[in-house]
C-alpha cells in the first residue's frame, strides 16, 4: 500500500529534469537510439552518457569489452552477454499476439540453427513480438545501421558457450560513432543508460495494484506498456553481411499483424505480432502476476532487472533451474547446473557475527 501511494505521486507530479511529465515513449526503438532516447519523458533514473569528453567511459555504454562482439563492429569486445534461446523463444507469440505464458514456447524448435556448414539460419515465419528484434540481434534481420548479419565469423565468439543470439539494444550504431581520438571510440554512444523508467513505474504501479487485491485494474498499466510496443516494427533491409557497406532497406513478404489497432504493416524483418491480454487475465491475482511477472521478462530484457525480479518475488531457484534444464539442450554448459535456493542472499561473514559477541545472527539461508 505505501509503494502504491508513492506510485501515485510520480505518476501524477514526477517530471524529468526538463520539466517534462513522465510518460512513454512514442516507440519502444526510441528508447535506445542515440539523440532520440535522452529526453522522451520516460527516462526517471538514467546514467547519462555523452558523445564529448575526455575519457572513453562517458560515452560507453556498459563498456564495449563486456557486451560487444569479437570483431563484427569492431568494438573490441569479448563476446559476453549473449541473449538466452529461453528469452528468444518467450517472444514467440500465439494467434491473438499473446505470449506462451503456460511454457508453449519451449516446445518450439530454437528460432536460429546452423546449416550443415555452419551457416546461420533463422526462420524468420514465426510469429513474435516486435520488441524481439529491438533487443535480440538475430542472424538474416538488420542489426541497427550496420549490415545484415549472414554469417556467424565475427559475430559470435563461440557459438557452443554463449549461443547464437546477439546483445542488440546495448550496442552503439554505426552513425554513433565519434570522432574523438579515445580508445574504443567506435563503441562509442550517446544514449543514455536507463536505470529507472516510466516502463517501470507503471509495472511497479500494477504489482502494487495485484498485491493490494485490485488485479483487474492493474491489467490497464500492463497494456500500457503492451500497446506501446505495437508503435514500431523491424523493416527488412539488405547487406552483404559486412560492416562496410551497411544496409538498405527492402521487400519481404513479412508481416506485422498489430491486433492492438487492427492493422497489418509490410515488409517487416519477420513476421511479428502482438495483441493486448484479455480481461480473463486479470480474473485473480495469480493470473495477474503471471501477466505482469511476463511482461517485465520481455519489456525489461537485457537491462539487468530479471535476477532482483525473480529474488523479490521469491521464485529463483524454480525459475533458474528450469531455465538450465532448457537452455542444456543447445549449450552444454547448463548440463549439470543447479541453483540452490540460498544464494539470492549473501552469508554474514563468520568474523563479523564473531566481533560482534553474538549481537549478529546469521540469516536463515546460511545457519
């Protein structure tokens, strides 16, 4: 009730350092698009980054060693910070563009495979989300003003660890780049990190409105947040699959179905689809949480909120070690991977509880 009331007040008086009341975003791209995403409204906690300066850390976001690739766009990267096949496939959507929250989307075969000479191959028919392709880059869809990704040299660093899915929303465009003598200036960018935004305020806002016993009223916040994702969709465009000659847009016979306004957009990078969740949705509080909690996996994705969401809620350890016993079926690594209920919190250290005379009790997770 507390976090419902201050809810309240950001959203009737919260204001940006502009003076701008918070509010979304026109378009989801808009958000991490550089000269775009600084000032829309929805920006409440932000690291602000700048394409001026001294040092390369101002302009860097997240630092191009961590999420860049090995050499594609040529970042300097270590190939880190891979998307998931478990988030990739939570795009994947039904027929009335809703999600597979009942674990449907498992039973899909991985969007992206190799060929028998390890060439990238994508299906592109599957009808997902459009916000997929604003955070996920995948093989044979424009990646930004780059090119088209085609083959996985250069893009992926080792396929049989990290998969063959790519950091996307994070990632500097290539008409970012500076032209200041800084390391890594081509990994460099002006968008601005978002800690906090309205996006947030108002999945918050529907939690607090669930756990205080009104879920029907919440399912409004949630697809406000849902109908804004139907704003925009990934156009196709052609490339040689290099950084050099970028790309241009063109034809396909792909579609976004948006049945939020009764409308079909042409020539989409693949097919996409999204509709709003039902008021049946918003029937109990169990429901309603799996909704939101749904919502915050796929809005939020890529932003570094999903392991805090998941301690909060008390669901860890069920969620990661179902997540290990999917993901092991394409990347090894999870074969033998377990994860104890425990570790979402941190012991107190032995010495401290010993300095302390006993005034210090260790948590529950660790006695």
């Amino acid at each position: 009730a507390e976090v419902k009331s201050i809810l309240e007040d950001v959203m009737a008086n919260g204001k940006d350092n502009r003076g701008q009341k918070y509010q979304l975003a026109d378009t989801y791209e808009q958000l991490y698009t550089a000269g775009e995403c600084d000032w829309t409204g929805e920006s409440v906690f932000d690291i602000q980054m700048a394409i001026t300066g001294t040092v390369e850390q101002t302009c860097n976001i997240n630092g191009p060693w961590h999420i860049g690739f090995s050499g594609a766009l040529g970042t300097g990267g270590w190939g880190f910070y891979q998307p998931s096949y478990d988030l990739v496939n939570s795009y994947i959507v039904d027929d009335k563009g809703l999600p597979m929250m009942d674990g449907g989307y498992k039973n899909i075969p991985a969007l992206t495979k190799l060929d028998e000479n390890k060439v990238p191959q994508t299906d592109l028919t599957v009808y997902t989300d459009p916000r997929l392709d604003v955070n996920v880059g995948r093989f044979e869809t424009p990646f930004l003003d780059w090119c088209v990704p085609e083959i996985i040299d250069g893009w992926v660093r080792d396929y049989s660890n990290g998969g063959l899915y790519l950091n996307k929303k994070n990632i500097p465009r290539k008409a970012d780049k500076s032209s200041l003598s800084i390391t890594n200036q081509t990994a460099s960018s002006a968008k601005n990190f978002h800690l906090i935004r309205y996006a947030d305020v108002l999945l918050w806002y529907a939690e607090a409105l669930i756990e205080t016993g009104n879920p029907q009223e919440a399912g409004k916040y949630i697809n406000q947040v849902r109908a804004r994702a139907a704003k925009s969709y990934l156009h196709a465009a052609v490339g040689n699959g290099s950084t050099t000659e970028g790309i241009t847009p063109a034809t396909s016979p792909y579609v976004f179905d948006d049945l939020v306004n009764g409308t079909k957009g042409v020539d989409a990078a693949g097919n996409y689809r999204l509709g709003l969740y039902p008021d049946s949705q918003f029937a109990t509080k169990e429901k309603a949480m799996q909704a939101l909690r749904w919502e915050r996996k796929i809005e939020m994705a890529l932003e570094g909120h999903r392991w805090y969401d998941l301690a909060r809620w008390g669901i860890i350890a069920d969620e990661l070690n179902s997540f290990a016993a999917y993901e092991k079926q394409y990347l090894l690594k999870y074969a033998n991977s377990v994860y104890n209920p425990k570790w979402c919190v941190l012991p107190i250290p032995l010495n401290e509880i010993q300095k302390m005379d006993g005034l210090l009790v260790q948590n529950e997770n660790w006695k």
